[in-house]
C-alpha cells in the first residue's frame, strides 16, 4: 500500500465526503499536497486529522438587561418613533 492517498481513497477511508476533505484541506485543518493537478494525502497526515480533538467548553453567556432610558434621550427615541 501506498504512503499517498487521493482524495477519493482518503473519502473511502475516513467515511467522510470528498467535499468535506477538499473543504478541510482548504480551510488548512488536514494537511495536502498537490502533484500535478491532483491532490494527495498522507495517510499519517488522514489518521491524525481522524483522531478526536479536545473540546474546550464554551463559557456560560451572561445577559444583562439594558438600565431603563431615562431623560433626553429616552424622550428623543419616543419621538423619533412616533414620526415613522
């Protein structure tokens, strides 16, 4: 067996769409070379972009309200609202 992959035995490998490879490789997460015109990928470089990545929890989103409008400015906003 060959050290290269083309997209296509890289699709069949991995169970992924060659679309997705292509748009991986675009966005620079799985790592290709081009020869000639075509793409190839190391079957190393498929395995390590197959293994699962840590995933770092995202923070809880704190929501404030907004303080109530209050003088000049409130008064300007109902005004800009009742000439529309």
């Amino acid at each position: 067996m060959s050290a290269w992959l083309s997209i296509k035995e890289a699709a069949a490998r991995s169970g992924f769409s060659t679309k997705t490879l292509y748009r991986a490789i675009a966005a620079g997460e799985l790592r290709a070379k081009k020869v000639r015109s075509r793409w190839r990928i190391a079957v190393h470089d498929l395995e390590a972009w197959l293994l699962p990545r840590p995933t770092v929890p995202r923070p809880a989103v704190v929501r404030v309200a907004a303080p109530p409008e209050t003088g000049s400015q409130a008064a300007l906003r109902r005004i800009e609202g009742k000439r529309r």
